[in-house]
C-alpha cells in the first residue's frame, strides 16, 4: 500500500487535486469559486489518503480514486455523468503522462534514485511541484485561448445544439472518444505498474498477471484500432458523397437558372432580331437566329436527357470546360428511362471522373475531354477520356485505394476513384483503363450490367 503520514500526503494530494480540478474547469468552460474549489480538493485528499491506508494491489486505489472524483464531479460541479467520466479520464491520462516524464528526469538530473523519492515524503513533495507549474500554466493558456472539446462541450450540454446530428451519431462519437481514453488510461497505469514491480517499493500484481493484462490490452487496443480506423473512413467517405450530392444540387440549380434566364431573354432576343430586320440587316439578324439557335439546341438536348441529375451536372462542366479552354464533347445514347443503377449513383459517376479528367487535360496544350454514355440490352457503358498525361502502371493498382491521390493533399480528398470502384462493385460492373481511340492520353471505361 502506498502509505504517507498525513501532513505530506496532504502536501502532495491536495495540489495534485487543485491541478485536476482546475484544469476540468478549463476544459469544461466552467466557472467556480476558489474557496470552493479548494475545500473540494481538501475532500478529495482527505478520501484518497483513507483509501491508500487500506492494504490492497498498488493501482487498485487510483481506479478508486478516479471513480470518486467522478462522484465529484457529478454531486458538486453537476456535470453529465458521461462528461464526468470523459474529462476525468483525460485529466488523468494528462497528468499521468506529464509526472511519467518530469519526476524520472528531475530524479536523473539530480542523481536520485527513484525509490528514494517515493520513500521520502518531503522528497515527493519537492518532485511534484514541477510537474504541476507546468500543468498549471498549461491551465493558463487553455483558459487564454478559450481552447475547448466540441464534444465534450456536447456531453455537458446533453444535446446536439453545438455540431448538429443526430443522436445515433452523438452516441457513436463519444463511444469512440471514451474507448481512445480507457486505451490511454489502460497504458498508463499498465507503465505505472510494471515500474512498481520492478522496483519493488509497493506490493503489486504478479509478473505473469501483468503480462497476461498487457496482452488483453494490446489485443482490445488493435481491435479498437481497427473499429476507429473503418468508423473513420465512414465518416470520410460519407463527407465526401454529401460534399458530391451537395454539389449536383447546386448545378441542377444552375441548370434551371440557366433556363430562366433564357426564358427572361426570350423577349430581348425578339427585339433584336426584329431590329436587325426593320433597319434591313439580313445578314446579322441571320447570324444572331443562327447563334440563338445553337444555344437554345443546346439546352434543349439537356432537357431532354434522362435523369435530369446527369442533365444538369453536364450543362455545369460544359461551362467549366469552355472557361478552362477545354475542348468538350458528350454523347447519351439511353434507350429508356431505366437505368442498371440509380441516378445519384450514375451522377457519382460522371461527376467525380469528369473533374479528374477536365483536371488532367489542362496539362495538354490544346485539351480535350469527351464523354460517352450508352445503354443497350447488356446494361450501360460510361466512357470518360481526356488527353492529357498517361498515368504511369507502377501506381494504377494504387489509385482506387482510399485516401490516395498524386495531386495536391491540401485540396483533394484521394476519395474520388475510390467512390467510383465502390459504385461499380455494388452494381456488379467493370471497370477498365485505357488508352482512347483517337488520341493518346486515359479513358475510364466502365459497364454496368442489369441487375436482373
């Protein structure tokens, strides 16, 4: 048991106990009086020294000290018990870590053995204080900066008002958040223990149970890893097909614009032409009907295209394309209205290769882009080529990966293709990357079967 008279147990708990409490208080954006805060700490020392009089395993009474400041918690600052647990956790992961690294390297640096510090109370007193100045400005700055945990300030609010969602995702990320902090917590006592049993100043758990315990840690450790790594690359990924549909809306809104302000010129259009005609112009009122022509043409077999989705997003990078200077071209050929996959999927589609390939001609001194889309009774096939750089073999098995991209990281996701092999295999189709026909450069070559 580690046992201290209990003048310099006080002199050692009751900072460490005004250090913790504080620095809940600035992570939680809390506000109490000092005397309170004082009187709170003088409790939890004078609790925790009944604790480590009684003869148990060293660790077992700082588990039962971290659950009676979480009654704390509870009873005097009111915090939600979820909130409770989670700032406690980190609290002490935090100073855990802190007095790991200051108390060796003051002992080292001052020629000390470490037993002597844990055996001489005064000697305790004196290799805490620096560990705890340094928690306490760390305090200072937090309290600064206003530096908050959203989801913290979530649990202690006890809703979603801070970031939105719903409350299946609230639940899910303060699981994620409180299995990252028993990972922490669990590798910390487990470091405190093996120090204890190696040096033998407190009794302690056997070597064989320890290593057994560090296994089962390890063990939940990877899995959990695995658990936060896949919620992640959800989360990631559910992002950026929000960002994607987010984005066909704002260009079927284009789209429809687009037609009212054609619409709103209709009228303007007459009055010019019939102006060309009453001063004798033939010829420029011919020209200004023929252009005329070609833009409402051009609308019109936008209108016409079946989903409306693959109408829009084509009208918008066909603008995109003629700002760039690129050279565009696209044909729908769809016999029907069915399609072997649902418009937003076939949106996903054409959306996604169509900005890698207007980006990836850019680099062509004169850029090209074409788009094919053709249905027949074996499914639907979706070419999309450009003419710019050919993309090396050594890294094509790469680039459907998650998270990988060979442009800028600041700006791109590396989610894009990955999206686009994820469409194709839930719909069962194949994709396949060539050369095209008539130039040299990529093309993206894709089928989709029917599904029956």
């Amino acid at each position: 048991m580690d046992f201290m008279p209990l003048i310099p147990f006080l002199g050692v708990s009751v900072p460490e106990s005004l250090i913790i409490y504080y620095m809940v208080l600035a992570i939680t954006g809390k506000k109490e009086y000092r005397l309170f805060i004082i009187m709170l700490s003088l409790l939890t020392s004078l609790f925790s020294y009944i604790i480590r009089s009684m003869p148990m395993v060293f660790g077992t009474h700082s588990i039962l000290q971290i659950i009676l400041m979480i009654i704390f918690l509870i009873l005097f600052l009111k915090l939600p018990w979820r909130a409770a647990v989670a700032v406690i956790i980190l609290v002490s992961i935090i100073l855990g870590f802190i007095e790991g690294i200051f108390v060796p390297f003051l002992a080292w640096s001052l020629s000390f053995e470490i037993e002597q510090v844990i055996s001489d109370p005064w000697l305790r007193i004196l290799f805490t204080l620096p560990h705890l100045l340094f928690l306490a400005g760390l305090i200072r700055v937090i309290n600064k900066h206003q530096w908050r945990l959203p989801l913290i300030i979530r649990l202690i609010e006890g809703n979603n008002s801070v970031l939105g969602g719903t409350k299946g995702q609230s639940l899910s990320q303060t699981c994620l958040l409180a299995l990252c902090l028993v990972q922490a917590l669990m590798f910390v006592l487990l470091k405190i223990s093996f120090y204890i049993y190696t040096s033998g100043v407190y009794p302690s758990l056997t070597l064989d149970t320890l290593v057994q315990i560090s296994g089962l840690v390890l063990l939940v450790a990877a899995l959990a890893t695995i658990f936060v790594a896949s919620y992640l690359l959800n989360i990631t990924e559910r992002e950026a097909r929000l960002t994607t549909e987010l984005r066909h809306i704002k260009e079927m809104h284009g789209l429809n614009l687009r037609l009212q302000v054609e619409r709103h010129d209709f009228y303007n259009h007459l009055a010019a032409v019939y102006g060309y005609l009453k001063a004798g112009h033939y010829m420029q009122a011919e020209a200004y009907m023929q252009n005329l022509y070609k833009t409402i043409g051009r609308i019109e077999s936008l209108l016409k295209l079946e989903p409306p989705e693959l109408a829009a997003l084509l009208s918008v990078k066909q603008e995109e394309a003629k700002v760039g200077g690129i050279d565009f071209h696209w044909k729908v050929d769809i016999e029907s209205k069915d399609l072997p996959l649902s418009p937003e999927d076939l949106a996903h589609l054409v959306g996604n290769l169509l900005d890698n390939a207007l980006e990836a001609a850019k680099v062509n001194c004169a850029p090209r882009v074409d788009v094919s889309i053709e249905s027949s009774v074996m499914g639907l096939v979706l070419k999309v080529s450009n003419n710019g750089n050919q993309i090396p073999h050594n890294i094509r098995n790469n680039l459907f990966n998650a998270g990988y991209t060979t442009k800028d990281t600041s700006r791109h996701s590396g989610l894009g293709l990955y999206i686009i092999k994820q469409i194709i295999d839930r719909n069962n189709g194949r994709l396949e990357l060539k050369e095209p026909e008539n130039y040299s450069g990529v093309e993206f070559k894709m089928h989709i079967p029917w599904s029956n």
